[in-house]
C-alpha cells in the first residue's frame, strides 16, 4: 500500500501527477458543492476513469480498471477515531488516497475493509 499525497490547499480544484509503480498517473479532483462530494479523473497512458465519486473505504477502479493494471485505489480515514465524514476540507488530511496491489486488495477485501 503507498499513500499517494493530495494538498487541496482548501480549494475545490486540484491537479496532480504522481509516479506509481513505474507508471504515471494523472489525478484530477473536484468538489461538487451542489452534492457535496469529492470527484475524481485518473488517467495513464493505458486507459482513462473519469467522474469517479470518491468512497472511503471502496475500490475506485474496481469496475472497468484501465488505469493501473496491478492494483487500484481507495481512500481511508488517516484515524480509526475520526468522525468526521469526507467533506471538502479534509481529504488529504483526515482522508488519504492510497494505491493498493492486487495482494492489498485481496488482503483488504478478506477483512471486510473493502
């Protein structure tokens, strides 16, 4: 599992490029404020996955993953005590994004964290 680091800087716009495993990969979040949930592109030279609603504590690409070929993303809380849910002002901080291997991913679902 790598954390991937995302600094909205409090906006509501971010664009951020980061190497995983050899392979770069293009991220682009947005918040909706009508529905109050963060939105993401993710982008590589294998395929594109647009207008992903991001989910603690699911798999981001599960469905259609052309994107990273060895594994996926997720999102989690940084604590177990955190209460808060994912809102504007704390991805990145209470909320990091998360590149999971296949052998993450099956750990992951094994525990029911997935």
């Amino acid at each position: 599992m790598i954390k991937i680091p995302i600094e909205t800087g409090g906006g509501s716009y971010m664009v951020e490029r980061v190497n995983i495993e050899g392979v770069m990969l293009s991220i682009r979040l947005l918040w909706n404020w009508r529905d109050g949930n963060w939105f993401a592109d993710f982008e590589t030279v294998n395929g594109k996955r647009c207008g992903i609603r991001l989910v603690p504590n699911s798999r981001l690409l599960k469905s259609r993953n052309e994107v990273l070929e060895n594994g996926d993303l997720a999102i989690f809380k940084r604590e177990k005590t955190c209460k808060e849910l994912l809102n504007h002002d704390n991805l990145g901080k209470a909320y990091v994004l998360h590149y999971l291997t296949k052998a993450d991913v099956a750990v992951f679902e094994k525990a029911g964290m997935l």
